[in-house]
C-alpha cells in the first residue's frame, strides 16, 4: 500500500467499517493483506534528506527515493 494508507483508519469504528467494506467486495474465499506499520519502532526518525537512495530501473533509468515527513494532529472529540 502506497503510502500506508490502512494507519489512516484511527478510531476502532473506522476500522470496523473498513473491514467490512472489504469483506463485502471480496470474492468467496478471497483474501485481504495488507501491510501496516509498528509506530513503537519510530521508524520514521530515520527518514531524512541524507538517506537519499538510487536506485536503477529495469529500463536503466536512475530513480531517485527519499522521505519526508510531517507532523499531524487529529484531535479526538466525543
């Protein structure tokens, strides 16, 4: 998932909703995966402009990846 879009689904009834969307479109027996990040782990502390890495394409072109990060709050009401 480009951009690790399931984090995004923050209350339990966001995620129930979810879930349930997919399990409706799924077809019998189909499967969900998904992939999601262990916030415990910090791991966005490492994304800085000096981890730039190149990488090479199938095609020979040079990539270039990197991360930036921002810093947002979503307040809790209710």
């Amino acid at each position: 998932m480009t951009g690790h879009a399931f984090q995004v689904l923050v209350t339990d009834e966001e995620l129930r909703l979810a879930l349930r969307a997919v399990r409706a479109a799924l077809a019998p027996e189909g499967r969900f995966v998904f992939e999601t990040r262990n916030p415990a782990a910090h791991a966005w502390e490492t994304w800085t402009p000096d981890r730039e890495r190149h990488l090479t394409a199938q095609d020979g072109s040079v990539v270039r990846v990197w991360h930036e990060g921002s810093r947002v709050r979503r307040s809790r009401t209710g």
